[in-house]
C-alpha cells in the first residue's frame, strides 16, 4: 500500500523541516559563544588623556571604557570648553584591538600630530590631537594593548 | 564571520523540499488507494528551478559579500521554495508563473549586489523614490486592473503580468523614513517640525490606499511609520498614538464604513453567517483542524476548499497539509529570520543603515503577522501576502528587494567603522519582542485550532471534507431484518455512490447527500456508517493518520421486513398517510411507510418545495390530533387510563406512538422500547445488538388492556381493531390494531393513520397485515 510508505516519507520530510531548524538554532548557539569569548578576551586597554581644562589648568583623565566622546557638550566624557570646539567635536573608539580617533564632522576640525583628520584613524601612545585650538595629549597602556592585538 | 557555517543549511533545505516534491508526486496514488494512477511531475519544474536559483545566488553570494549575515539568504530560499511548491500543488499555472518570479527576484537581488552606492543613492533620492511610488500607486486609480476583473483595483495589467504598486510603495515608505530621520533627528529638534514632513507624505501614502479600498497595506502602513517613527526617536508616546490610532480608525470604521465593518463583524463573529461573510475564514480553521499535529502530507488535504488559499491563505494549505509540527518549524524560521535581522539593525554601520534593517524587519513582520493573524482569526482578515511564500509577484519581488538591503547592511556592518552609538536599546528590545510575541501567539492559537478544537470543527455539517471522504470510503449498506440491502455504496474509491435500492424508504431509512446532507438513519447512526463507531479507536487513529478519513463504514441491520413493507407501499402509494407495524412484544419494528414519499437516487431543489412534503417522515415526525372517539376511548370506564403523551402533546402524536400503545394493548399493557437498527457488523465481534431508542413502559393494567381489546374484536378476524374517522376540515382515518392476548404466534400491533376519510383502505392494510401474521 502507498500509505505508509507516504507516512515514512511525510516523516522524513517534518524531521529534515526540524533537524534545519535544530542546525540553524545550533549554529546561532556557536556564534553567540564565540562573540561572547571575543567580547570577554577583548577588554579595553586604559587610557590616558591630558588636556587643559576649565580652569586653564592641566587636567588628566583615566579610560577603562571603549568610548569616550571629546566636545562642548557638558555630557561629553571630556568636556572641553573653548569656542573653537563643536558641541560633539572628535569621538575616541576602541574596536579591532585599537584604539580610533573619529572627527565628527566639527566646525574647525581635529588635528592628529599636526595633520587634518579626514578619516577615522588608528592614534599610538603620546600622540597629539588638537580640537579646534585645545591640545589634548593621550598615554596607552602599550603592554595591555600588544597582548590584545596578538590575541586577536 | 563563519560563512562555512550556511552551507550546512542548504542540505536540508534542499531534503526537505525534494520530499515534499516526492510526496507530491505520490499523492494521488494514496488518495486513490491504488499504485495505478497518474503520478503529478510538473512541480518538480519548480524544485529544479528553486535549486538551480538557490546554486547561482550562493555562489553570487559568497563573492560579493562574503561577510553577511549566514542565515538570512538560506531561511528565505527556504520560505520561498515551500511556498513555490504549495503554490504548484495548489494551483499549477500559478506555480509556473511563481517560478518565473522568482527567477526574476533572484536576478534583481544579484543584480543589485553589484550596485556599490546603492545606501548612498537611495538616502540621497528618497523624495524622489517615495514621490513615484506614490505616483505609480495613484495611476492605478486610473488604470488599475485586478486579475479577476473585480474591486479593488489595484494592480498594473501589462499584456497578463500584473503589478500591484502597493506592495513597492512600502518598501519604498521604509528608505524615505529612514534616511529623513537619519538625517534629522541626530539634530534632536522638536518633534512635531521633525516629523512634519514624514506624516504629509505617509498621509498622501494612507489617503491613496484608503480611496483603492487596499486596507490591508494601509493599516500596515500605519503600524509601519509608528515602528520607524519609535526606532529612530525613541519615545514610546509614538507606539501609544498608534494604537489610539488604530483603535480610533477601528471604532469609527466599525460604525461609519460598510467595508471596515463587514471585516470586524466577521472577525468577531464568524459563526454568525458560517456559509456567508464567515464562509472563508471558517473554511480556514476547518483546513487548519484538518491538518491536525501531523498534517495530511503534501497533496493529499484539500486546501483548495478554502478561497485564495494559494495567496491570502497560503499559511493555512502549509498548516493543512504539514500539520501544526509544519507551521511551528515555520512561525520558528520566521522568529530566528526577524531576530537575526533586528541584530543587523544593531550592529549596522550608520544610523541610516540601521533604521532601514529595523524598517524592513518590521515590514516583513508585520505584514507576516497580519496575514497569520487574520487566517487563524487572531486579527481582523487584512487581504496581504505572506512574505517570500504568498503567490504574487510583486510580493516577491519586493521581499528579495528588502532581503536584498538587509544582506548588503549585514556584510557592511563587518566593516571597519564601529557601529554608531545607540541612545537606548529598548525601541529595538520592544519591537523584536512585540514581533515574537504575535508570532507565539499565533503558534498557540494554531495548536488550539488544530488540536484543541479541531475534532469538534471537522464533524460540523459544512466541513466539505466529510461528503469528499464519502466518495474514497465505502459507506456501510444498510439490510432489512432478512440481510435484503436497502441503502448501499456502489463504484470504486474515488466515485463511491449511494444507491438506494428501495426508493420508497428514502423518508424512512433517509439519505446521504454531498449537497443535501443527511436524514433519517443514514444521519442518526452516521456514526457506525462512516467507521467512526464500532472500529477499534486505533484503526479510526491509523486511518486518520494515513488518509485522514475515516476506515470503512460498518453494515447495519433493520428490523424492517421488505416483503411487508412492500405490500404496504403498494396499498399506500396514491394515498397521504403512514402505517407503523411493529412486535408488540420485542418492539421491533417490521413496516414503516410514510406517503407521498421520494426517491433519493433523484435528490434536486424541487422537493424541499413541494407542498406534500415527501421528505418528511409522516410516521415519526408527523404530529396528528387524535379523535374524539379515540381520545375519550381510554377516558371512559371502565379503564380510565389517559395516554401518557395526551396531556404533554395537546392531543397530538405521531403514528409510532400509537403503534407502541397498540403494542401495549397486545401486549399485556407494556409497551416495549421501539427499535429500528437492530444490529451493526463490525469486524471484530460480528453483529453486535444496538441498544433500543427508547424504554419499556407500563401502560395498562394487563387487566385493563385485555378487557379493551376484547370490547373491539370482531368474529371475522382474528385480531382487535379500533377504527376511528371524523369528517372535519381535518379529515383524518386513524387505526389501531393488534393480535389478542392469548395469541400464541408472534404478537403483532399496528397503526394506520390516512389523511383523508378511508376507513376501507384502512381496513385493507390490517387486514393485510395481521390476517396473515404467524
């Protein structure tokens, strides 16, 4: 009888709909641990930044977190407060185990080491950026960020 | 990103639906029962195609964005293949025409691979995209066609393609909101100068939709600028604005337009009208119950009983013919596709590409949802398709398009350039879970149908599936008390008939009729007829499983005696009246005639008119005042006994009932249980006595009834008889008789009751009966 050759069929065929799903749910499950354990393995190097502050005087700040915005805005991480710097001026980011310097599109433009920043850009320890007219100076913990960039 | 990790996708898909073909191909051979007939090879033209396309946009694929996200492209080949195969096995015209389409989809989605600023120039000419969509939507007030040549229009007829602008508007309406708020709300202006713009072009958008009667892409329209609107600013007063919205539209629609209205009430109460306005969707549900947890495999439910079933009601032929296990594997596909595209929403690399992969993602679910929805009565019916499933080519066409957008975001997004900051994950958090929830509720609601209820749904009356099963499934022959056949199936599976081999029991024994029902006992002991009763309950669950219809009917045995009731049709055939014979002592019942009667080999609409009523059984439905004669005979002394139905019925009673109390009269004052189907043969325990109809009573006194009976028998005849006829405007002849009390043969009582004033006739008939009685 075709009947339950069909069954043996209509089986295979609701098993082949599940063992999809259970290798699309099993893969997902691969991707979030490997996320996870590049998220864990990628901790953000300290940073150190140097600026002038409200006051005129030096002021130096310390960064465990991968994104520090650098503007007028109040709200900014580092607050500068000058007329030649934009509300939100330069965004400093770290992803692909380094550290980026971003302008975002401010009025008068950052400076890398003296030269014009066009694109998001990889900074070194001790580099100078300038915002506007505010100079800032940035320190990286080079040892954390070498150990990183090996292990990516 | 791991690419390796798709390609283990693509066999099982692959498995999966080259079974489906197969089952496909082999479903007429379980329908017919029989290896011998034509095997269906025309789908697989659509297998090949959809593997073939499935090969090239791999390979296109993996050159151009290597770095998409894995599982996007496969769960849609997969959603677009499985519709492709139902559209063929739904409707194989449509089924080629679908194959062409999404020849053309694939190609527009690898073409668009190789356009590079594609985000660049769709944000730069939003207006101008947005403006001829609306333009291309507001020419069909004009020029609009509709492939059945009904309302609305809404379509482009271009030499018999058809192209339904709607659909594009929309994805359309999903790039223009995006790059506006891209652009604009960074700037965190005030709100209502912020989305000024916006709601002017989605009101002309809504406004178009609202004069084409196109309803369904209007409210996703709506549901569609609020998700965008909350996505891009954040603020949760948007989602509650629209709902007022919606709420509002619904509540004044439901009292101000007809259109709005006839949807609602259908959607509230489709029960109401079950062969009108409620007509589909209940069709839907009963598909749906038909297909039960396992489904009927491909080929072999019938989907096509409910209407549009390859387009509006696609979800509920893939829930008929794959069962709930099919659905959930679906709605779960859908759940990890609109998560996996929310994800690329978070990880894009620019706030416009981001708000355009969330816009998309509520699009697909969204309009996924509603059209679920409305095919399990979760939401109002809205006429949408089903994302990369629904027959439709522009349907399709736009899906690949947005599926198109969301790999290319998902390859970018593995770029160098971090993803822009996020202000709040919880717009995201909110839509992705309000998504998943409509798509577990729909799964829940899906079992209930299929599992809870469905029993109770199949075995309605206008469940066409019963009278189909009818002609694959012989029905059990019903015999007189001497194995003569009086109703039986004839043919072979596939054209099963009905014949009624004594045509003057058709109001008696009844009919069984794919248009016309069921009546008499062909309709109370369906039951066993149909197999349904009296097999083992695992025969019933493996017939189920494999045909979904029932095993084959069981044989019944009634305790008429042709040879009399012959006899008895003869003497009655000119005449209107009934005469019941029955063993006063067992009950059983020898002679049922009731004329004018039909013949149910000739069922048509002029019978249920006819002024005779031949379908009605005049010997137990037909009510009849009882004389005054008759009535005062057991009133008057000595036996002062009144009937026991004389006071409840107003006098009124049906000749069955005066033959059980002529039962009594012979039978020492009881009245034994009537019973018609004496037995059924089942295949385990041979013929198996069915209980009687009613209950034995005790009427008279044996004293009583011996002394009445003697006062009304005669020197001539052996047997009693109490004529009684009335000339009034009613003009009736009743006759009770019956053997003696101390008859030695089979005790015998009879009733005749003549709509017209014949006392011979009547006379004739008893004397017929019971002169000859043994």
């Amino acid at each position: 009888m075709s009947a339950p050759f069909l069954l043996i069929l209509r089986i295979g065929m609701t098993l082949s709909l599940y063992i999809f799903m259970g290798w699309a749910f099993l893969l997902l499950w691969r991707n979030f641990k490997t996320q996870s354990e590049l998220l864990t393995s990628r901790k953000t190097p300290p940073i150190t930044i140097t600026y002038s502050g409200l006051d005129k005087k030096q002021k130096t700040k310390h960064f465990r977190t991968p994104e520090i915005t650098l503007g007028r805005d109040p709200h900014s991480e580092i607050h500068l407060e000058n007329e030649t710097v934009s509300a939100h001026h330069a965004r400093l980011s770290y992803h692909h185990g380094q550290w980026w310097l971003e302008d975002l599109n401010s009025k008068n433009g950052t400076t890398l080491n003296g030269e014009k920043l066009k694109t998001p850009t990889i900074i070194l320890g001790n580099d100078e950026i300038r915002c506007g007219k505010m100079p800032l100076t940035i320190y990286l913990s080079t040892t954390d960020l070498s150990a990183n960039t090996q292990a990516l | 990103m791991d690419i390796s990790s798709k390609k283990h996708l693509f066999p099982f898909s692959t498995l999966f639906l080259g079974l489906y073909s197969l089952i496909l191909s082999l479903s007429p051979a379980l329908r017919a029962r029989s290896w011998d007939v034509d095997y269906l090879y025309a789908h697989w033209l659509g297998f090949f195609t959809w593997l073939f396309l499935n090969w090239l946009a791999e390979k296109h694929l993996d050159a151009k964005i290597p770095d998409r996200d894995p599982y996007l492209f496969p769960l849609a080949s997969l959603f677009s293949g499985w519709g492709l195969l139902t559209i063929w096995r739904l409707l194989p015209n449509f089924g080629l025409r679908q194959s062409l389409w999404l020849a053309l989809s694939v190609t527009v989605m690898l073409l668009g691979l190789r356009w590079r600023k594609i985000f660049i120039t769709l944000r730069r000419y939003k207006y101008i995209l947005l403006s001829s969509g609306l333009l291309l939507t507001a020419l069909t007030l004009i020029f609009g066609a509709n492939p059945l040549d009904i309302e609305p229009r809404l379509w482009f007829n271009f030499g018999g393609i058809y192209l339904q602008p709607s659909e594009l508007l929309k994805l359309l309406l999903v790039i223009y909101l995006s790059a506006y708020l891209a652009d604009r709300v960074p700037i965190r202006n005030k709100f209502f100068p912020l989305i000024f713009p916006t709601l002017f072009l989605g009101g002309i958008a809504l406004l178009l939709l609202v004069v084409q009667r196109d309803l369904g892409t209007a409210s996703i329209l709506v549901m569609l600028y609020a998700s965008i609107l909350y996505i891009a600013t954040g603020r949760k007063r948007v989602l509650l604005g629209n709902a007022i919205i919606l709420l509002a539209i619904g509540f004044f629609g439901y009292h101000f337009s007809q259109t709005i209205h006839t949807r609602l009430a259908i959607w509230l109460s489709p029960w109401d009208d079950p062969s009108g306005f409620g007509y589909q969707i209940i069709q839907s549900l009963m598909a749906i119950a038909n297909g039960g947890l396992w489904g009927r495999g491909a080929g072999i439910g019938s989907p096509l009983f409910v209407p549009v079933a390859h387009s509006d009601f696609i979800f509920t032929a893939i829930a008929e013919e794959t069962g709930l296990a099919g659905t959930l594997g679906l709605l779960t596909l859908f759940g990890i596709f609109l998560s996996r595209s929310m994800i690329i929403a978070l990880r894009a690399p620019n706030r416009f590409q981001r708000i355009l992969a969330s816009g998309l993602t509520a699009y697909l679910g969204i309009q996924s949802l509603l059209i679920i929805g409305g095919n399990l009565r979760l939401l109002p019916l809205t006429g949408v398709t089903l994302p990369f499933i629904s027959y439709g080519g522009s349907s399709l066409l736009t899906s690949y398009l947005a599926l198109l957008l969301l790999l290319k975001i998902s390859n970018e997004s593995e770029g160098s350039t971090p993803p822009p900051f996020l202000w709040s994950t919880r717009p995201y958090h909110l839509l992705t879970a309000i998504l998943l929830i409509g798509l577990i509720t729909s799964a829940l609601l899906n079992g209930w149908w299929a599992v809870v209820r469905g029993p109770d749904l199949l075995t309605r009356s206008d469940n066409p599936r019963r009278a189909q099963a009818d002609f694959y499934v012989p029905r059990g022959n019903i015999l007189d008390r001497n194995n003569a056949e009086i109703n039986i199936t004839t043919g072979e599976s596939g054209n099963y008939l009905r014949e009624y081999l004594y045509p003057e029991l058709s109001s008696v024994v009844g009919y069984t009729n794919s248009v016309y029902g069921q009546a008499g006992i062909e309709s109370s002991l369906d039951g066993y007829l149909r197999g349904l009763d009296g097999n083992p309950a695992t025969l019933v669950w493996w017939n189920n499983l494999l045909y979904g219809q029932p095993p084959n009917g069981l044989n019944l045995r009634l305790s008429l005696d042709i040879g009399l009731q012959e006899d008895v049709d003869e003497r009655l055939s000119k005449h209107k009246g009934a005469v019941v014979l029955v063993n006063a002592e067992s009950g059983e019942i020898l002679v049922m005639a009731s004329h004018p009667t039909f013949d149910a080999n000739e069922f048509d609409d002029s019978l249920l008119n006819e002024e005779d009523s031949p379908l009605l059984n005049r010997a137990t439905q037909g009510r009849y005042p009882l004389h005054q004669t008759l009535d005062t005979l057991f009133d008057a002394p000595p036996v002062q006994i009144r009937l026991p139905f004389a006071e409840s019925e107003e006098g009124f009673v049906s000749p069955l009932e005066m033959a059980m109390v002529a039962a009594a009269l012979s039978n020492e004052g009881i009245s034994p249980a009537p019973r018609l189907a004496l037995a059924v043969d089942t295949s385990q325990s041979g013929w198996v006595i069915l209980p009687a109809l009613g209950e034995t009573a005790s009427l008279f006194s044996a004293a009583d009834a011996e002394q009445l009976i003697a006062t009304f028998s005669s020197d001539e005849e052996a047997y009693w008889q109490i004529l009684s006829t009335q000339e009034d405007e009613e003009n009736l002849t009743w006759l009770l008789a019956g053997t003696p009390a101390n008859w030695s043969g089979t005790p015998l009582a009879l009733a005749i009751l003549l709509e017209e004033n014949n006392p011979v006739l009547a006379e004739e008939i008893a004397q017929a009966l019971l002169s000859s009685a043994p």
